[in-house]
C-alpha cells in the first residue's frame, strides 16, 4: 500500500519524513526538518516535536497539551512558501492547516531554525509585523496579505 507523506511531497512517507521521526536519519535541512515537525504533528507525536526544538520553542513547549491538541484537530496539509539557510540558520514560511470542531484553521509562521552539533533544532517563530511583507512570498504587506 502507497501511503503518501502527510507534510505534502508526493513521496511515500517511508522515503520521506519516517526515517527523520523513526530516528533512523536526520533531516539535511531546515525545510526537511520542518516537514517532519509537521508529519509528526498529523501523528501526534509529541517525543518528535519535543526532540526536534531548541530555545524559546523548547521552553514553551508542554507536551501533554501539544498531544492533546494535535489529536482533536484534523490535520488538512502544509504549505511551504519559501525556505532559507545560512551557515547554521534557516528560516521556512509555511501555513499548516488544520480543522478544529469543523471549522477551517491554520498556523501561519515564519519559523526560525539552528543547527547544533550537526542537527537542525525549530529555534522559535519570527515576528511578522503588520507592515512587513508577507511571508508567503506574495508582495503585498503581511496585512493585506495572510494576516486576513
Ligand atoms: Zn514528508
Ligand atoms: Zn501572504
């Protein structure tokens, strides 16, 4: 049986983001491991989402709730807008959707990622302020854009 990944490649999730969360391999980028953060998400797998973060992302994290959480809602897909990396920074814009008592939500962020001793960590979300451009890429002001 073909199972597609869930983050939104074509790729079967055995030859996508289920070695990064089987521990069997580490994601080569911060989109990579992005994806997987979200993969472990539609699985409720807060082990994952807990090993994969540093700093801010870290300390705010409770794990229980995060599991909670990802359990009542059902996961829709992930888009990815747009991917940086610079030596051991990376950033990835991306909108994950969600649906919560049948009504459509989503996270929209611009995440901040480190790499450390060789593995990419989830760092914490930039602020977007209203002024900014739009994370998705789209060239208008964050608020006319996906702020909406
Ligand atoms: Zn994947
Ligand atoms: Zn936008």
């Amino acid at each position: 049986m073909k199972i597609t990944c869930p983050c939104g490649t074509s790729k079967n999730y055995e030859h996508c983001c289920g070695p990064y969360i089987l521990g069997e391999a580490t994601p080569p980028s911060p989109e990579a491991l992005m994806r997987s953060r979200y993969t472990a998400y539609t699985k409720a797998n807060a082990d994952y989402i807990a090993a994969s973060q540093t700093g801010p992302a870290a300390q705010s994290f409770d794990a229980n709730a995060s599991k909670t959480w990802a359990q009542q809602v059902q996961w829709q897909g992930l888009e990815v807008f747009n991917s940086e990396q610079q030596n051991d920074i990376g950033f990835v814009a991306f909108r994950a959707n969600f649906k919560n008592n049948e009504q459509a939500q989503n996270i929209f962020e611009k995440s901040e990622f480190r790499r450390i001793d060789g593995k990419w960590l989830y760092f914490d979300a930039v602020k977007i302020t209203r002024n900014d451009l739009c994370p998705c890429g789209s060239g208008n002001k964050y608020k006319k854009c996906c702020l909406k």
